[in-house]
C-alpha cells in the first residue's frame, strides 16, 4: 500500500533548561554565546553550575563577559578559549579568571579576535585549520603553540595556521523561536552564529516562542535554522541585556563582582560560595531564581 498521503507531523523542539543542560557531559567544549554584558543563556549556564559539571573547555564569545567568569568560579572549567573575560564598564577582566589564570587553576588558549574567528571558521569547514596572515612575526605562536606559522604552497607566504575551534554543544540566548528551532535574534547576533555553525550540537534559550508563521513573515531575520533544542527563558540571559527585551542588571553584577573579588584578594571564597548559594544552589530552577532576583528588580530594567 503507497503511503504517498501520509502526514509526517514536526516534532517539538521545545526543552526544559534541564534537559537541554543534560547534553552537556564532564570534559566537553562548551561555547557560550553574547557578548561582555549582553546576550548570554544564563539560564543554562546556571543549570551547568547545579549540575556540577567539571572539566568543561568553554569557548566564549569573542569577548566574553561574567558568564564565563562565573562557570569560573564554580569550578566548571579547565581550559577557556577565549580573547576576553570580562565586563565592559565594571569590571577590566573577571575576578575569578584573572585568580584562575594566574594560578594555575584553569589553561587559557591565548588569541585574539581574528584567530577566534578563523578557528570557529575552520571548525565550520570542517577543516584542520584556517590560515591567517595577522600576528605572524608576533609572540602570538610562542605563547600558544597550537598557532603554528608554515609556509604557504602558493606564494610561500608566512602565515598563522588557527586550529579548528571544534565544540560539542553550544548554548545560546536569541529573542525568539519558533517550536521548530527556527531562531531570531533582535538586533545583533555577536558571534552567535559562527558559534553555531562551529558546534555539533546548539541549544537556544528564548524570550519568548513564536508560531511559525511569525517566523516566516520575516524570513531573513532568521539567525538559526533548526537549532537542536530551544528552552522557553523569559528573562533568561539576566543579570546580562537581551537586545530588545531588557538592560543589564548592572546592580546584580556589581553583586557577584564584589564576591568574586574579595576571592581574587583574599583568597576567601565566603562571599562568593554565599552568592552561589543564594542564585543557584537554592534557587535551582529559573522561575525560582528569577522569584530570588524579585520582581520589581526585573521590571526596572526596561527602563532605559
């Protein structure tokens, strides 16, 4: 019997935070998208800290702000790829990164913005390498051997190989999708689509779902076509902006700022095991952290 007529209905991509965590096992890379203080899924980055998931290579945006800090600080992480960690007009460079890196807690995978990209790039490609003509004659190989200069076949030009910047699973924050995967960001997208093209796997949390024909009314706004999973996160890339919704909440950041640096100078971590303790490890969904944070909090930051 034909089956020519038979309807194959889409199945919902839709996840609980949990579930799209879950992807996530000890030892991965991890690429977090945003940018310094906009953009970043904090609602899966929390799920990662209560899940307590080690070992993780983050890879950052192309200038990363607190989130990574904070995976940082909660002992997630060994190795971070990234050009930046920190938080533009409050902080130079994250507290936790800056302990971590000086001792020796965690590697760094130094380069600047146009390797990141090359090697997200070459990642895409599903290439070895990207080469690139800038930081050759600097310290740049020196200081990371993964840059190796070569010669190249045509010209015989000195050039920079970038190593494929290969990631697992990629979380990001966008304003909407639809149930199907189709996602939308508002205004900028970062870095955010050369993190996804560069992972195996992309989990998106939203502002909002959309139907369908939302998305379709405007198809080129269309950042990700059928991302792997998408979490319903209203408010979900606080304490950090998400384009078109919210501001940052600068005030929470100074928050966990203070905590993390008084770890930084003096070695004490009762300030910031309290900050842990207090948004995530008791407060260990997103309504109940978003509860913790309060309302009226929240409603100040569409004032701009």
């Amino acid at each position: 019997m034909s089956d020519v007529n038979v309807v194959h209905e889409r199945k919902s991509r839709i996840l609980s935070v949990a579930d799209a965590a879950a992807s996530v096992a000890d030892g991965m890379t991890v690429g977090v998208g945003g940018f310094i203080n906009s953009g970043h899924p904090m609602s899966l980055v929390r799920q990662l800290i209560l899940d307590g998931r080690r070992q993780l290579r983050v890879v950052g945006a192309a200038s990363s702000g607190l989130e990574v800090d904070l995976l940082i600080a909660a002992g997630c992480v060994s190795e971070v790829v990234s050009p930046y960690v920190g938080a533009e007009g409050l902080a130079g460079i994250g507290p936790a990164f800056r302990k971590s890196a000086q001792e020796g807690l965690i590697r760094v995978f130094e380069l600047d913005e146009a390797h990141f990209y090359a090697g997200l790039r070459a990642s895409a490609q599903r290439l070895p390498f990207n080469p690139w003509r800038a930081g050759v004659g600097t310290d740049f190989p020196r200081v990371n051997p993964a840059l190796k200069e070569f010669r190249d076949p045509i010209n015989s030009e000195l050039l920079l190989a970038i190593p494929a910047i290969e990631i697992d699973v990629a979380l990001l924050h966008a304003s909407v999708s639809d149930a199907y995967g189709n996602v939308q960001h508002n205004g900028t997208r970062y870095g955010d689509t050369a993190i996804h093209a560069a992972s195996s796997k992309t989990f998106v949390s939203v502002e909002n779902v959309v139907s369908t024909e939302q998305i379709r009314a405007n198809p080129l706004a269309t950042s990700i076509g059928g991302a792997t999973g998408i979490v319903r996160a209203p408010y979900g890339a606080h304490p950090y902006s998400a384009d078109g919704h919210y501001g940052p909440d600068t005030e929470h950041i100074g928050e966990y700022l203070g905590a993390a640096t008084s770890w930084l100078k003096t070695g004490e971590r009762r300030d910031l095991d309290s900050y842990l303790e207090t948004y995530v490890f008791t407060a260990p969904t997103h309504s109940e952290y978003l509860s913790r944070v309060g309302i009226e909090r929240l409603l100040t930051l569409h004032e701009y």
